[in-house]
C-alpha cells in the first residue's frame, strides 16, 4: 500500500471528524497506530489505519443532545447505547466511503468489522483489531487527551492521569500499547502536573 493511498483515505475521513474532539483525537490516534505498526511487522496496515481514521465517524449520525448525555461520566461511563450507535454508523460510513475510493473489499469488510465493535468489544478479534483499540486509547494519555477528557468528567489533570494510570493493565491489548501509554503518560505528567485542569 503506497502512502498516495493512505493520504486519499485520510483526506476522504476528515470531512467526518466534526464531534467530540475527533478533529484532534483521529490524526493523534493514527499517529499511534502507525508507531504501533512497527512493532507488528505482520500486522495489515492496510486495515489499521484506515479503521483507526473511520473509527469514531459515526458520531455525526448521533443527535447533539444524544452526545452530550453520553459523556456524562466519560471515559468511566460510556452509555452502551451510544457506543453501540455510533459504532454501526461508522462502520456503515466507512464501508460507503472506502468503496466510493474502489479500496480494496476484502480489507473494507475487516476495517468495518473493526469499527463495529471497537469501543463495546473487549477483546481483540486479531491483531489489527488489537493495535486499533490501543492506538484509540492512548490519546487519552496526551496533553490534549487529558484536557479534553478533564472537561468531559469534571476532574483535575491529576485527578485524571491517576485514573488513566490505574487502567493501563487492564485497557492495553499489546505490550507496546502499555509501554506506549506509560511514556505519553510520563510526558504529559511533566508539562501538565503543575497545572489545575
């Protein structure tokens, strides 16, 4: 897969990045996912990262009022509901789009199946799945991870990387995954543990 390929994906998902901080949370996810591809050498990156840019889309199918209630208590309390909504959206768009761009369908179809499960699914049904969910989740570990999701739950950024901290062992499918979190953590606590958030 060439990175012409890559950029016409990325550039096709953006228009779709409008709610939730997905506009800072996807390009930071996607960075992750493609440190984590090289510790995966057979890993599909094809699969990856157009899953990883897709992911979170579908809470734009996901009524404003419907979207707020569901960040009451986030990340600790995601509503079922809304995950398993936003979920079948995306891996609905992402199948429009991907086929829209003549990608490949074999790859479309595992992207999707990513998608559709990426949040509610605990366990990982391959490796790419396992790289996807952990690339998501680390955002939570940077700066504007931590900014965001202090606003969402009403805590203090100390208050909040301790919480993250505590489910590093429990959220991380891979071990550069936890690795990965427990640097971006570290970073984060020194530019960040001075201040209130």
């Amino acid at each position: 897969m060439t990175a012409e390929v890559y950029d016409r994906i990325y550039a096709a998902a953006e228009p779709y990045w409008t709610v939730r901080a997905t506009d800072v949370h996807t390009p930071i996810s996607y960075a992750f996912a493609k440190e984590l591809l090289r510790s995966f050498p057979d890993a599909d990156a094809g699969i990856v990262l157009p899953a990883i840019l897709f992911h979170d889309v579908g809470y734009g199918d996901v009524p404003e009022d419907d979207r707020v209630r569901g960040l009451v208590g986030a990340p600790v309390g995601w509503d079922p509901e809304l995950t398993r909504r936003h979920e079948i959206a995306g891996a609905r768009i992402a199948g429009e789009v991907l086929r829209d761009l003549g990608y490949d369908e074999e790859r479309t179809r595992r992207v999707q199946e990513i998608i559709d499960g990426h949040d509610s699914r605990e366990q990982a049904m391959s490796v790419e799945d396992a790289i996807v969910k952990d690339a998501d989740k680390l955002w939570r570990y940077t700066d504007s991870g931590i900014r965001t999701s202090c606003g969402w739950m009403s805590m203090t950024h100390a208050a909040f990387m301790e919480y993250v901290e505590s489910k590093i062992e429990t959220w991380f499918l891979t071990e550069p995954g936890a690795r990965l979190a427990r640097e971006t953590l570290a970073a984060s606590r020194s530019r960040l543990g001075s201040t209130e958030g």
